[in-house]
C-alpha cells in the first residue's frame, strides 16, 4: 500500500500521521510505503531517519518545488503498482481505517476508487461536508459534493495524475481533487463512496480564514469550471454562485469583512485566466 504525502511548514502533524499509521489494524500484514515529499526549505524533517517501523518504509524525497499536485505526482512517479492514497501532512488515520480499505476493496473487487470521509469519532460528527450516512455510487452529478483527496484510495496506480495547475500552492488554489475524479469518471472508473472509511482532519475555522485563501480557493474552482467546459460544470457554477448570492444577502454577518469581494475576484480570475 502507497501513501503519497507532500508537506510544508509541518513537523509534529507528519509524525503524528506516521503514529497513526503504526497503530493500524493488522499492520503486520500490511506493508506501508510512505512517500514523503518535503517542501521545505529548511531541515525540519530531519528526525525521520530516527522513526523504525518494521511495516512501514518511509522513503523521503526533497522538493525545491511548491505545490501540493506537482507533488503528489512525484510520490506518484515512484510508485509500480498497488493501493494509493492522498493523506494530507495535517491528517491522521484511525486505527481501522486502511484496514477498512482493504476489506472494502476485497468485498468489492469491481470498484477501482473507493471514496471514505472525513469525521470525528470523539464528537461524532462530519467535517467540511455533510457526507452521506450509506454508499454513494459516485457520477458526474455528485462527485463534486464528496470529492476530497484524503479520502480517495485507488485499487491500483491510477492512469492519470493531478493536474499540477490546480491545488494549493499552483496558481490556481484548489479543486484538483473535482478534476482527478471528474477525469477518472471520463474514463469509465468505478467509484464509490462509504461512511465505513473514516479519516481524521482538523476541522476548518471558516470564520477567520484569511482573504488570500477565500480568494485561491475559489480562484481554483473558476480554474476547474473553465478546464473543459461542459454541461456539469454549467450546473456546478451556477449552483456555486446561488450559493455564495445567499451567504451574500441572508448571511453576511456569519463572514468576514471582504469574504465576499475576495470570493468573486478569486472565481473570475480563475474563470478567465486558466489555460491562458
């Protein structure tokens, strides 16, 4: 099993994940390979020569380039074959999660991409989205809703990578996770969604998320919107926008000043600037 990690800026959050992982279920029949991309510019994973998990082999790379996709296909570059997943270097696994995995993709062996959540077991609760209590097989009209590249593990390498353009750190700051799936559905992949796999991620504070990163993100989305234009992703601006309108004019208190004006800057700008 590969786990593709590129990181920047974080050192206890990287060992807490590598804790993580020495604490699954059944790890010794699992063999990990952790591909760890460090971003950094400054020595501060210098410790990890110090970490020895007989299942776990942790194969760091440095990387003079920012951003999270370009990455993320490096980790994918050095991988022949086997189940991939995404973790973020601020997420943690449970102890059943991989295992959980790896029981769904033997259960369902006609399943390429298996899609789990993100959720706190001590509260109970999702995080970042409302995601479904029961499977979801995934299509070009629900991707978007549980797209969340923590949560996707591949059956095998997938055929394609991310799009380097989008994704934190890129220009264009977000929705490489969309695009990977939407891409993978267009190649008539199966993916499927299950609350049985859960992952761990703090939850986002949404009412002092700086301007700059309203203004990626949603600059990432126009990027997305803009990449191929079809019907789908008409329907996904046009939901976008009504959305944002609403939050505009019934629910501006909730939002910082300027939340709004960042918003549509960063969506125009990616609307009109990607693939120029």
């Amino acid at each position: 099993m590969n786990l593709i990690m590129p990181t920047v800026n974080r050192k206890k959050e990287v060992f807490d994940f590598i804790e993580s992982l020495a604490q699954q279920w059944g790890l010794n029949a699992l063999k990990l390979n952790l591909y760890i991309i460090d971003q950094n510019k400054e020595e501060i994973l210098c410790d990890l020569d110090t970490i020895s998990h007989d299942n776990i082999k942790i194969i760091y790379t440095k990387s003079a380039d920012k951003g999270l996709s370009l990455n993320r296909n490096y980790g994918l570059d050095k991988i022949n074959r086997g189940i991939v997943s995404f973790p973020d270097d601020d997420c943690v696994y449970f102890e059943d999660t991989l295992k959980s995995v790896i029981d769904y993709f033997d259960a369902n062996p006609t399943v390429d991409i298996v899609i789990g959540r993100i959720f706190d077991r001590k509260l109970n609760k999702n995080i970042i989205k409302n995601w479904p209590e029961h499977d979801v097989v995934v299509n070009k009209f629900n991707f978007y809703q549980l797209s969340s590249s923590i949560t996707i593990f591949c059956r095998d390498k997938p055929s394609i990578q991310f799009d380097s353009r989008l994704g934190a750190g890129s220009k264009f700051g977000s929705c490489e996770d969309p695009d990977f799936l939407y891409r993978l559905l267009k190649l008539e992949k199966k993916i499927v969604y299950t609350p049985s796999i859960d992952v761990w991620h703090p939850e986002p504070d949404v009412t002092h998320i700086s301007l700059q990163k309203v203004q990626a993100y949603a600059c990432g989305f126009g990027a997305f919107v803009n990449k191929e234009f079809d019907l789908i992703k008409m329907y996904l601006l046009l939901a976008c926008v009504a959305k944002k309108s609403y939050q505009y004019l019934f629910l501006k208190k909730n939002y910082s000043k300027g939340y709004f004006k960042a918003f549509f800057k960063g969506l125009y700008y990616g609307l009109i600037n990607f693939n120029r």
